[in-house]
C-alpha cells in the first residue's frame, strides 16, 4: 500500500483462511527490507489469513492482532507518528500539574518503559498520591513528544470520571474532551 507521495505505507502478506497468517510474517518482513532498500522509508507489515489480522511495527514493536487492516489514513498517522516523535528520555514535566518527586519518578517510569518498546505501563498507587494528575502529567509529555494523539481514561466510578474530566479541562485547556458517560442516558 503507497501514500499519495509514492511512500510505501504497508505491506500485506496474505494466507489462505486454513492457514495460519504467522506463516507469512518472515515473508512480509522480507518485502518490508526490499521496500525499505528502494524507498528509504519502513513500511508497517500486515500478515492475515482473512480472519486474523496481525500488525506489526518490527523496527519498534512486537506485533500485535488487530480487527483488521489499517485505513490509508490511519496509515499515514503511524508514519507521521514515527517520523515526528521524540524520544522519551529526560521528560520535561510540567511543575504546575504534578510537582512531588515520587510523581515525576512515575512519569519517567512510564515513558522510560514505553521507550523501551512496550506498549503499556500500570503504575499501582495509594489513595489521594495523585494519580490522576500523574496521568494528565504524563498525556502532556506524551502529546508534546509527539507519541499520541487521542487518549482514554478510564475510571471505575462515575464520579471519578467526571472529576478527572475536570481535571484534565483545568490543567490542560487546549485538549479536546469529552466525558462518554454523558451522552448514555442513566
């Protein structure tokens, strides 16, 4: 799959449905390398067999199954997203949202672990530590470092959804939000 600028965007290696789609991964790596030779540029390897669907960025991550193929402009995020990030070492945290030392010791637990390749981090922490601003703190970093671009915060009380909402709206403004819980009638 090619980009309107004639980039390589992704390589799909399909099996046959009675096949399992990891039987192509060392295949679809190897027309990556060639695209990567010709163009300069790494495509995103996709292998399937029309039921499993497998997504995997080899320079950066594992692969991982996905519901299926990713759209042209989904695509071009992942490329923008690679090509314009910075890396997450020494994070310049905002003092105003999160100023205690073990709260910045978090944040750079997180992003130290996300730029060692995973894809998550859990930070398990006592009542009234700050948690939800060590999430807003860490969003910051990671929206200006140039890793993310929507974000779902998840709480397992209303009320805590609604004050995090707040939250999030007080400390960073310039955000886009919108709490799913107020468009379900109770």
């Amino acid at each position: 799959l090619f980009g309107d600028d004639g980039r390589p965007l992704a390589v799909i290696e399909a099996k046959k449905t009675s096949v399992s789609p990891r039987i192509g991964q060392i295949q679809a790596q190897r027309y990556a390398d060639c695209l990567e030779k010709q163009y300069q540029v790494r495509p995103v390897i996709f292998y399937t067999n029309g039921f499993e669907y497998y997504l995997w960025e080899d320079a950066s991550y594992n692969d991982r199954l996905v519901s299926d193929i990713y759209t042209k402009e989904e695509l071009e995020w992942l490329h923008f997203k690679r090509e314009n990030k910075s890396s997450l070492k020494d994070p310049v945290i905002n003092d105003e949202i999160t100023n205690r030392h073990y709260q910045k010791m978090a944040i750079t637990a997180v992003c130290d672990t996300l730029e060692k390749g995973a894809r998550k981090a859990l930070l398990v922490m006592a009542t009234g530590s700050g948690k939800t601003r060590i999430s807003i703190s860490t969003v910051d970093v990671l929206i200006k470092r140039g890793w993310v671009k929507n974000i779902l915060f998840l709480a397992d009380r209303t009320a805590l959804v609604k004050q995090a909402k707040k939250n999030f709206k007080v400390l960073l403004p310039e955000l886009s939000l919108c709490n799913l819980l107020d468009s379900r009638d109770n």
